[in-house]
C-alpha cells in the first residue's frame, strides 16, 4: 500500500484524537450516576411499563412478542428476544450500573433515575 | 446518466449488498463488545461509486442498499438506522472528500464517516425507543468505529492504487 507518508500520520493522528476525546467523554459521563441502585424501571415506547427488584430473582416477560428479562443474583440478563440481530443479548444490568435496550422491541430498561415520575405502579411478574 | 455508469453503480450496489452480507458472518462483537457494532465494509463500495462515478451513484448505493436489506430480510429497525446513519455519512463524506490527498487519504475520511454514522444510527435508535439514554453508547460506538473506518480506508487506498495502475483514470467516469 502507498501512501504519501504525511497523509498516513495524519490519519493515525485523527484516530487517536477520536479515540481519545471518545474515551474522554465516556468515561466523564460513567461516574455520575447518582440513580437509586437496585431498582430498574422498564420503559416500552417510551413510558414507564414497571418497575424490577434485582434483589428478587426471578423472570419477567416485557411484552407480548415475548422479550423475558431474568434477574439472578442480582444482576439482570436478557433471556429471550425474538429480534434478528440479537444486540441486546449482550447487554446486562448489575450493582456495578449498566442498561438494557432494545432498539427493534422498543424497550430500554435502565436504572430508576430521579426525574422519573414514580407514578408507574404496575410491576410485571 | 450514461448506461455505462447505471450499469457500474449497479455492480458496485450489488458489490455493497454482498459485503454487508459477508460482514454479518463475521462475530466483530464477539471481539470488541460494543453493542451494534459492524465492520462496515459496504461502506468501501459507497467510497468507491463516490470516487469513480461520482456523486449520485454514491447516493444511489446508500439509499438503495437498505432498501434491497429491507425487501430480503423485512428487517423495518434495520433499515431505519442504516438509511439514516448511511444519509448522514454520505453528507459528510461528500464534503469531507475535498480533503482526499491534501489532508487526509482515504483513511482519514473513513473514520470521520464512521464517527457520522454512529452518530446517525444512535440518534434513530434514541428516536425508535423514544428515550436518550442510547446517546451514552455514542463515545464507545464512536471509538469502535472509527477503528473499523480507518481499516476501510486503507483497503479504499489499496483499491485506489490498483485502479491507477490498471489504467484507470481516477474520475473514470467523469472523464467521459
């Protein structure tokens, strides 16, 4: 491969300055999670659906297409998804913060923040 | 446009459907857990019309591509964030491309379209779900990708180089 020498410095320059300035922002981003810890609410289109425990184990089936989200030793895994590309199988909720999303199924399950209405008293089980 | 040019556009489309295809085989996430992350080789093929046949036939192949995944796969979520990161990356790469022998080789510019492209993508998927808290993958989507677009970009020079030796123009198809 030829490439004039200044162009490919260059290049690995911008890389490492995205690289860099990405790691930057995540990792300023990661430390302020002043959310409550062991209480996850579940969001589906948009709203509010329910509320999880993960000091409960146990299953919870998110919709009617399925979705099934299993809490053990309190961390939260995704146990079953009908979607094709199965992004979210890899996602998991636990003490350490995280969050779930499900971009075909519109679901995004993530830590109670504190701007959220707590008016959502339905619980799935 | 000329027939010649359809017919190129047509070949480097069906070239960019394949790639993508390939690129499905290949578990990328297996090796860099960022969640949505593709190699994004189809996007080379884009690159490629962008250089050669120019403007339109670039837009053809981004536009088109989604719509061909669509119809084969009937993937709606999918097709909703690779047109609208794709649309994103092609502004960009439209006029980031003046920069192309200057600045930056192809390289350079591939990883400022990956970097659009996420943003693109993440922004449709904070739309789809209705909620911003996808917008927190951004940094780490962005640093994955850009590490894939620099690969791209480097198989663009390679590509580029072949094409000058055989003969080609490098406007092929401007030229006419």
């Amino acid at each position: 491969m030829h490439v004039e020498k200044k162009l490919f410095r260059n290049d690995i320059i911008l890389f490492a300055a995205v690289v860099f300035v990405s790691l930057l922002v995540y990792f300023a981003f990661s430390f302020n999670s002043d959310s409550e810890k062991n209480i996850v609410e579940v969001q589906y289109y948009g709203k509010i659906i329910a509320e999880i425990s993960l000091l409960q184990d146990g299953e919870y089936r998110i919709n009617e297409s399925g979705y099934t989200v299993e809490v053990k030793n309190g961390k939260m895994t995704v146990s079953y998804t009908d979607c094709k590309d199965k992004v979210c199988t890899g996602m998991l909720i636990d003490e350490n913060g995280g969050e779930i999303i499900c971009v075909p199924n519109k679901i995004v399950i993530r830590r109670e923040t504190q701007s959220s209405n707590h008016n959502a008293d339905v619980s799935a089980g | 446009m000329k027939t010649g040019k359809i017919t190129f556009t047509a070949l480097l489309l069906s070239l960019s459907f394949s790639l993508s295809l390939i690129e499905s085989f290949i578990p990328v996430s297996a090796f860099i857990p960022v969640p949505g992350l593709k190699l994004g080789f189809a996007n080379i093929a884009v690159m490629a019309a962008l250089f050669l046949c120019g403007r339109f036939s670039a837009l053809c192949i981004v536009v088109l591509r989604p719509v061909l995944n669509l119809i084969m796969f009937g993937n709606i979520t999918s097709f909703i964030l690779s047109l609208s990161g794709g649309i994103l990356s092609y502004a960009v790469l439209v006029i980031s491309v003046k920069m192309y022998g200057k600045v930056f080789s192809f390289g350079g510019i591939s990883i400022i379209c990956a970097v659009f492209h996420s943003i693109g993508q993440v922004a449709a998927a904070a739309f789809v779900v209705s909620d911003t808290v996808v917008f927190g993958y951004l940094p780490l989507l962005c640093a994955a990708s850009s590490a894939t677009g620099l690969l791209n970009g480097f198989i663009m020079n390679c590509i580029i180089e072949r094409i000058t030796i055989l003969g080609g123009s490098k406007n092929a198809y401007h030229a006419k």
